[in-house]
C-alpha cells in the first residue's frame, strides 16, 4: 500500500507543476510580462517552462526523482521570494506559503526518492 500511495503523491505533487509550464505555454507573452513586472527578465520563462514540465514526467515515472525534486524545492522558494514577498497583501502570503509548502512537499521526496513503482526501482 505505501507504494501506491508513494506513487500518487507524485502524481498528486507533480501535475501542480506539469499544469503551471504548460499554462506558461498558453499565455506565454502575457507570462513575460507578469514577469517582468517583477523585474525578471523575460528570457526566465524558458527555463521555468522546461523545469515545470520536464521535473514532474520525471518524478511521475520515478527517475532521478531526487534531482528533480530538489530543483522544483528551489524554484518554489525562489519563486516565493520573487513574486509573493509582499506581506501586506493577503493573497501573496497565501502564495508565498503554498510555494513554501510545495517546496516542502518537494523537499521529502528528495530525502525519501522513489518506491516500488518507478523506473528507478526497475532498472536496479
């Protein structure tokens, strides 16, 4: 039962993520800008797209969960402090602790890795 479960925590953890790149897809211009008024530059997106998608189908399948784990647990505290580092607005304290809870999220799996159903485990 702890494998199935294991297996849908990522699942559940990762489509947060796969659904924001490919958002970023479809609103890209309007992305750059949101972005920008942050004052980063715009080229970010790039990177931020190929983490969200290309992190999440990993962890999902179980391969070099870890590693991907981990760089989403930086991105999510990097994009915390970015973009919701205004505390005087309710709505950016709520975003600023989801990031911090996914990163947290993130964070175990990097310390515990895959279980049973994953590609790691069948390539050993």
């Amino acid at each position: 039962m702890i494998n199935v479960i294991d297996l849908l925590g990522r699942i559940f953890i990762s489509l947060i993520f796969l659904i924001s790149g490919i958002n970023k897809i479809q609103n890209y211009y309007e992305t750059i800008d949101w972005m920008e008024g942050f004052g980063v530059p715009g080229i970010f997106i790039i990177p931020a797209i190929i983490l969200e998608i290309a992190a999440p189908i990993l962890i999902i399948m179980g391969y070099y969960v870890k590693i991907s784990s981990t760089l989403l647990a930086l991105f999510c505290i990097a994009t915390a402090i970015i973009f919701s580092s205004n505390f005087t607005d309710q709505m950016q304290i709520i975003s600023f602790l989801k990031n911090i809870a996914l990163a947290g999220g993130c964070l175990i799996l990097a310390v515990n890795g895959p279980k049973k159903y994953s590609l790691e485990n069948k390539l050993k």
